[in-house]
C-alpha cells in the first residue's frame, strides 16, 4: 500500500504542478474562507512528502471503488493545508486531480 500510495503523491504533484486541477465549488469555499489561494493549495500538494490517508469514498454520487487521497502539507508560507481529491479522466487520456476539498489544517 505504501508503494502506491507513493505513486499516487507523484501524479497529484504532476497534476498540480502542469495545472490539471479542478476546484470544487466546495473546495473553493474552504479555500476563499481560509484566506487560501490555488497557488497556496499547489504550493502545498508540491511539498507533500506522503498521503496522509487513502479512503474510499462513501458518496452515492461516486463510482464503487473510488478513492480520496487526503494531503497535509505546508505552502511555501508555512500555513499548513489539508486536502482531499481524487483523480478524474476528461477525455482518452488525460487526467485530473479533483479537489473536493481545501482548507487550512488545524
């Protein structure tokens, strides 16, 4: 689990760092609530050195099986910043990394 995991964290920072984010309306809120920027949520993905937790999302909206990755990581400010997403496919071959959720960590 660790391994992958792993490669998980390098497609999130893949993702974050070629700009293949999606804010969620909700991830937004957090974000404008806490004073948070995109910048300061790729900031804090880049800087990740592991997935904090991998759960399985328990929304009837998502397909069985799918997976949240939830990140705690600093910007390059220092504020610590929790988020959560997942990985979503637009077109052949082109991924994603949906941040359902973004906000300082406490």
């Amino acid at each position: 689990m660790a391994r992958e995991q792993s490669d998980a964290l390098i497609k999130i920072k893949r993702a974050a760092m070629t700009g293949r984010l999606i804010f969620s309306d909700k991830a937004s809120v957090e974000m404008e609530a806490d004073g948070l920027t995109e910048l300061d949520v790729i900031e804090s993905l880049v800087s990740a050195v592991a997935v904090y937790k991998k759960i399985r999302s328990r929304s009837p909206r998502r397909r069985p099986g799918e997976y949240l990755y939830v990140i705690q990581s600093t910007n390059l400010d220092g504020i610590f910043i929790y988020t959560k997403g997942k990985f979503v496919r637009r077109g052949e071959l082109e991924y994603f990394y949906l941040l359902v959720s973004a906000k300082r960590s406490v």
